[in-house]
C-alpha cells in the first residue's frame, strides 16, 4: 500500500515539474500559464499559475491531499518558508560543530593595539 503511494507521489511529482517547465511566461500580464492540460494535477490549459500581484499560488501538498495520500510530511521536504531540511541543518547540526571551538574562543586573549589618535578630530585632513 506504501508503494503504490509512494509511485503516485513521484509520478505526480514528475507532472508537476513538467508544468512548471514548460509553462507560458506572460510578460506583459506577468503571470505563468499552463501549456497543457494536467488532469492528474487538476490543472486545465490556460490556468494562471504563477503571477506576481496578490495570487494564491498553487501547492503541490493539496494537490496531494486531493488524492488523499497519507503520510504527505515523509514523503515531501517542507516548503522554504517553513524552513526546510537545509534550514535545519544550518541551524542544528552545523552549529553543533562549531561549539567545539567556543571553549577554546573563551581563553584566546586576542591582542589588539591601542589606537591612535585621529587626526582632525576624524575628519581627515582638510584642503584649502
């Protein structure tokens, strides 16, 4: 049963990439319209997709809970604005790495020289 959910999830994928790929760009609308006609996707030819102004985007996750496919969190990496897997591992496990270094950083005196004086107060030299 997992298997089967598993095809129709890349089969659907496939089609999606294929929609964005091959939509139409309208430069002067500035809108991305469907080529064809994606009865899996239920997306019909000539349907806006994409457009700049305020526009309910398409997601690939109700499109998966139309088929109702279980599971749709293991099967598909978050959105980017959740975070996403990349996210995760820039916040969690790289910064595990670098608190090895944190206790050496405590006992490094770094030696920084005095600076001098500016000359004009900062504001460099004056030409008359």
């Amino acid at each position: 049963m997992a298997l089967t959910h598993k095809e129709k999830v890349e089969d659907l994928h496939l089609q999606w990439k294929k929609l964005w790929k091959e939509r139409f760009d309208d430069k002067v609308r500035a809108e991305g319209v469907a080529t064809t006609e994606y009865n899996d996707l239920f997306i019909e030819q000539g349907t806006i997709i994409h457009a700049t102004r305020t526009f309910k985007t398409l997601s690939f996750k109700e499109i998966l809970k139309q088929h109702q496919i279980e599971n749709i969190d293991r099967l598909i990496p978050p959105d980017p604005q959740i975070g996403g897997w990349t996210k995760f591992i820039k916040t969690n496990v790289t910064n595990q790495q670098s608190r090895k270094h944190r206790r050496a950083e405590l006992y490094y005196e770094e030696n920084k020289p005095e600076k001098q004086q500016l000359k004009k107060g900062g504001r460099g030299w004056l030409h008359k």
